[in-house]
C-alpha cells in the first residue's frame, strides 16, 4: 500500500524524523488557513498524487510542473490554484494522469547538498538493507549503473537491529561532519526504527538534505507498506486514498481476485499467479496483447467467475477472452458450469476460448460442449492462445 | 530415492483442525502419505478422523515429535500465526518444514529465517503449494505429498520439479506425465520475497539424486534466485535442464500476484532470466506449453534417458 508524501511526513515526524515545515489544503478555500502556518519567504507547492515524477510532469491543460518554488506565500496560493483539481501526467501515472486532490504547502528548505537513502528488503541475504548516496535528486537506478561506486549499501541483521557502527560507516562513507553527522546519524538511526515497526515495504528519501545551518531533512518522502501486515496497522490502513487505486484493482479485490489491467484487449482468467503470469505470456508469444493479469486463486468459485467477467468487460478495449484454469483439487465440471452461469448472467458477446485441464475433467468440457454456448474449446495453453489470437484479430 | 521425503516420511499437520489444513490432511491420507499426528493449541488428545484413519491431535509439536517420530510438518496456520507455527517446529528439532500459509507478512519471515540460522531445520515456503514425491501405486498414490498438490497428476520416475508458483508447476508435472515421463519429486519453493530454500538449494539435491536424470526449474519475474541458480547449473550439473521464466510481458513495478513477482531492475526481468539461462546451457521453454518438450529436447542432446 501506498501513501501520500505528506502522510509519509507526517509519519516521519513521529518517528524524530526532521522535515521541512509543511501545511496541506484540498478546497482553494483553505489554502489561506493553511498558508498561514508558515512563516513568510519561499514556499514549495506540491502536488499529492502517489506517482512519481511529479516535478516534471504536465497537467492535463498543459500547465508544467506539479512542483513548484514560489518565493512569496502570495505566489504559492497561485499556483496552487493552477494545480488543486487539475490531472497530473508524469511518466509514472500512464498517459490517463491523476487527479490532484490534495495540495502541499512546506517551507522551501535552503538546499547545501543532495543525498539519497532508502530502507528496504535484500531480497539476497533476507535482511533490510540501508541504500544511500551522495547523488541525490537523481534517478538512483542511473546512479548505481553509472557510478557504482557513489552508491553505499548497509546490510542490517534484523537479531540486533542496525548497530551504531554502521551508522557511523554510513555517515563517514556520505562525508558528513560535524552536526551534519550528528544530524544524520539521528535521522538515519529513526528512519530505520520507522521502516521495521510501520512493516514498511520500502521507504525512499530523495533528496535527503543538508542545509547551510547543519540541519539535515528528508525534503522528499515515499514510503509503501507490506500489505500482508496492514492487519497490524489500522492507523496506516487510515493512510489509504482510494481515489489513487484503480476502481477495477478494487473491485476485484473484494472477491479476492488480483487484478492489473494492461494495454491490450485479450483478456485472461486464470488460477495462480505464476500460471496467470505465463498466460500474458503465451498470448504475446502467439502474437496477441494481454489486457490484464488475474488470478482468481486455489478455487475459481461461480461468483469469482462472475466478478472476474464484469471486471473484464469493464475494459472496453477488450475484444475477447482466455480462460485457463488448471483445477487441480477443484472439480473442472464446478468451474465449467460456473463458467458457463456466468456467460448467461453476464450476456458475453464476446470470444471466449477456454482452457481447462486437471480434476473430472472430461465431465467439464461436456458440461461446456453442451452449454449451446458459442464458446471455443483449447486443449493446451498453446493452442488456447492460438485460437484466442485468432479470432480476435 | 527422492529428495527431501519420501513414501515413508512421517508427516504432522499444524492447523489440522482448520478448513483448508483438515482438507488437505484428508487428500494426503487418501494419497497414502503417513499424516501421523496433527497440532492444534488446546485441541490436545481428540482425534482427526478420515475414514479408517484417526490421527491424534497434539497441543504442541515437540509432543507430536515425542509421541509419533514425525520428522517434519505442513503448516496450515493463518498468516498472523504463522512465524510462530514454523518456528515452533524448528525447535522440536524438526528436519523440514513446509509453509503453506499465505499472506505472512515479511518482517515475520525476515525474523524466522534469522532465527533459523544455524538450526538443523530445513524451511520450505511460505506461501507454496508443497512438495511431493510420488508413490509407485494408481495414479501415483502410495507417495509422500505434503501441501495442496493434486496428487494424481503425478507419476512415479526420474525428472525433478522445481518452482516458485504452484498451478505452473502442476502444468509441467501434468505435461510430463501425459508423456509418460514420472518425477523423483516435485517442490515448489513459494512466491514470497523471503522464503526457506531458493532453487539453488533444491537444484544441488537433484544434482545429488543418483535417481534424478532430469531437472525442470521455473521461475519468474523479481530477484536473482534463477540466475544464482542457473550459473550453478553451469558450473556443477550434468544433467539435462529445462527451464522457464513467468512475467515476460508483466509491467516494471506491479506486483503480479505473488509478493516477489515485481521487477525492480534491469536484471530480474524474465528476458535477462532467460538471457542467462541460455549462456548457462538450460533449455528454454518457449511456453509454459513447451515445458515437458524443453526437457526432452535438452535429454536428447545429451544422451539421457527420462522414463
């Protein structure tokens, strides 16, 4: 799970994380309420959206920047006026945007140098791993390719906990003295204790920041949560902004379908998601384009299979349907007539080629053959995605 | 022989009294697998009955152990009681442990798999289908599975399974015995980020297997587990290898399904996978429809028979 950079902040600031002063607004209204919070001088407009890429990305109506620098409160009033309700296209939200529903006012920090930390899972040794470097503000996939070396990596054995003399390697690798060092040490030793307690899933501060006066903030926070361990953290479960999930992802996670919708228009339904995966993949590999991932899990139950078809026909690009199901346990001939109650219930007009192997499986394919629906039996995976390719094209 | 279990392996159930643990205990005694105790705190001393078989509960595992020489465990226990079902089995000195349980959250699993270090107690999973080991009898019964599998898919032989997703690993199993070709065991290692045993782990006990001819590795998207194992491949095995990778066509950044299917860099998409599994000798499968035949071709070329 996802949240906002001024929820992540606000965390920040529980855990004695430093941050630069912010304020936020979602009415044009209230941004004179929220202005007069902070003291008068440069101020930061920030647009809320939960992409990245923010600073240069390009509202809907052309204005550039959901970032701005503005020197007077006067001036951060306008534009957030230009920002609030307008969608925000950056290279991570996909060409549809997103609509910017909350703004972010904070004190603009004097900027001495740019870092980069981050706090996450090394999925090698099964232990949170410190990532930070001396290049901050930039796109860090860029700086460990280009110079390695400028990267540092502090490997933390969860039985003790990060040990002070790995803040202290950190520290002197990033070149901090003085009360910079103090400074950093405290917010590097806090930002840890923030990812394990919270059960974050990554936590990335980009830039971290010195200031002229020793001062040492986390200007920019993104922070994602385990979604296994929200049971745990109903304070976080709060955090969640469903106007940034994709209404689909949520339906369908309400009959415990997992659902991502894709560019193309063969839909697929499939149980696992290592075989839901690798059905994308043969109907590229057969020259179609996958419309979406779903797994309806171990079961593939009738009303499962109804969500997943009103969920698929809810993408209009979509020109046709895979279904593969591999019912192991599960009696093909429950999932062949819940399949075929759900091409009645829906009226799919649509091709349909299905798959099906495994568990009473012959009894399956004659409950579909005798359906009188005009549904297109595969007998493999290749020759399900070859006839789905076929008629769709 | 086998790898890690085998027909006479005796078997405990951790959430035996469960939905989903009670049915699949069920599926296991029918296979013919020696589920000989089940543990459920505060269930001590009644009985788990399946038609003639009546399995006795335990409130702990170390007095399962005691009272029945079970030598490892399937854990059917809910995520939040999870790492402590697992841990509790490594300290009744289990020898494997195999999580079925979906849905742990990571910090739990980073902490266990520390705590385990050092332990005598191999980890399976989470959030895997299990591991089987076929038997000799009708539709491969008289075996040793141990999770959710379907059991009759399998036939008893020589090829070695080996994944991270379950459904995908019934396809492959189900391709090779549609052509006659039987497994020595089929194990799926799970699809969260952090788990018991990589593919490496499994792949280096079917190097070992005198009775394994031929590897089947699948794989997906996220992590460095399939090329860590792929160069071992390499350098270390001579037996025929077959191999697939999931999420060709998945987006960088989105989870797909399983928690540790997510491509973060350049080097954990299913093209670089693939990329190193050709430079280390495995036979791609195109498809996951092209799995049984990858292996076959891969045998062919060096001489070695399957059945």
């Amino acid at each position: 799970m996802n949240i906002h950079e001024y929820q992540a902040k606000a965390l920040f600031e529980k855990f004695g994380i430093a941050v630069p002063r912010g304020t936020t607004a979602t009415t044009p209204e209230a941004f004179i309420t929220a202005l007069a919070d902070l003291p008068e001088g440069p101020t930061m407009v920030k647009s809320q959206i939960h992409a990245g890429g923010r600073g240069k990305g390009t509202f809907t109506d052309g204005f550039k920047g959901g970032v701005k620098f503005c020197k007077t409160k006067h001036d951060a009033r306008e534009m957030a006026a230009k920002m609030l309700g307008n969608t925000l296209v950056t290279a991570q939200t996909g060409p549809a945007g997103r609509k910017v529903q909350t703004i972010y006012f904070t004190v603009a920090s004097e900027i001495k140098k740019e870092y980069y930390l981050a706090i996450l899972l090394d999925r090698n040794s099964s232990k949170p791993v410190i990532v930070a470097s001396t290049e901050g503000g930039m796109d860090i996939e860029t700086v460990a390719h280009d110079t390695p070396e400028k990267l540092f990596k502090i490997i933390v054995d969860p039985a003790y906990g990060l040990a002070d003399f790995q803040v202290r390697e950190l520290i002197t690798k990033l070149g901090f003295t003085g009360a910079e060092a103090k400074n950093a040490g405290k917010l590097i030793r806090n930002l840890y204790q923030c990812y394990w307690e919270t059960d974050a899933a990554m936590i990335e501060v980009n830039p971290l920041i010195t200031t002229p006066t020793g001062d040492v903030l986390a200007l920019d926070a993104k922070v994602s949560f385990d979604s296994n361990a929200l049971y745990r953290h109903p304070e976080i479960v709060a955090l969640r902004d469903l106007n940034e999930e994709d209404s689909k992802e949520i339906e369908a996670s309400k009959y415990s379908l997992s659902y991502i919708a894709l560019d193309g228009n063969i839909a697929c339904l499939v149980n696992g998601a290592g075989l839901a995966m690798s059905t994308m993949d043969i109907i590229q590999h057969f020259g179609g384009t996958p419309a979406n991932f779903l797994d309806v899990g171990g079961g593939a139950t009738k009303a499962q299979v109804i969500a997943a078809f009103k969920i698929i026909l809810g993408d209009k690009n979509v020109k046709g349907i895979l279904v593969n199901i591999f019912g192991g346990i599960m009696d093909c001939n429950v999932i062949a007539q819940g399949i075929v109650e759900a091409v009645k219930e829906v009226g799919l007009k649509l091709p349909l080629v299905v798959r099906l192997e495994g568990n009473n499986v012959v009894a399956g394919k004659a409950t579909l053959d005798a359906s009188g629906l005009a549904l297109v039996s595969g007998s493999t995976m290749a020759d399900a995605a070859q006839k789905i390719v076929k008629l769709v094209a | 022989m086998a790898i890690l279990i085998t027909p006479s392996t005796k078997l405990l159930v951790q959430g035996i009294t469960g939905d989903f643990g009670g049915r699949h205990a069920k599926l296991s005694l029918d296979y013919g697998t020696q589920v000989v105790a089940g543990v459920t705190p505060g269930k001590g001393g009644l009985f788990f009955e399946h038609g003639t078989h009546k399995v006795p509960i335990f409130n702990s595992v170390t007095d399962a152990v005691k009272a029945t020489g079970a030598t490892v465990s399937a854990v059917f226990v809910p995520p939040p009681f999870a790492a402590d079902a697992i841990l509790e089995g490594v300290d009744a000195g289990l020898d494997l442990v195999v999580a079925i349980t979906e849905g742990i959250p990571v910090r739990d699993m980073i902490r266990v798999k520390r705590a385990m270090a050092g332990s005598k107690t191999r980890l399976l999973g989470p959030n895997c289908p299990g591991i089987v080991t076929p038997g000799t009898g009708k539709d491969s019964s008289g075996g040793c599975r141990i999770g959710i599998a379907p059991g009759y898919i399998h036939k008893n032989g020589h090829v070695g399974v080996v994944s991270r997703s379950g459904t995908l690993t019934y396809e492959a199993v189900f391709q090779l015995t549609s052509k006659h070709i039987g497994q020595t065991t089929c194990v799926g290692i799970g699809g969260d980020p952090v788990n018991g045993t990589s593919h490496l782990d499994i792949i280096k006990l079917f190097n070992a297997d005198p009775e394994t001819h031929g590897i089947i590795l699948i794989g997906e998207i996220g992590g460095n587990a399939e090329v860590e194992a792929a160069r071992w491949i390499k350098a270390n095995c001579q037996k025929p290898v077959a191999g697939f990778i999931a999420g060709a066509t998945a987006p960088a950044g989105r989870r797909m399904g399983h928690a540790g299917a997510i491509v973060g860099g350049a080097e954990d998409t299913a093209a670089a996978k693939i990329a190193v599994f050709k430079e280390c000798g495995i036979e791609v499968a195109v498809t996951p429809s092209d799995m049984a035949d990858a292996l076959l071709r891969s045998a062919k070329a060096k001489g070695v028979t399957l059945c």
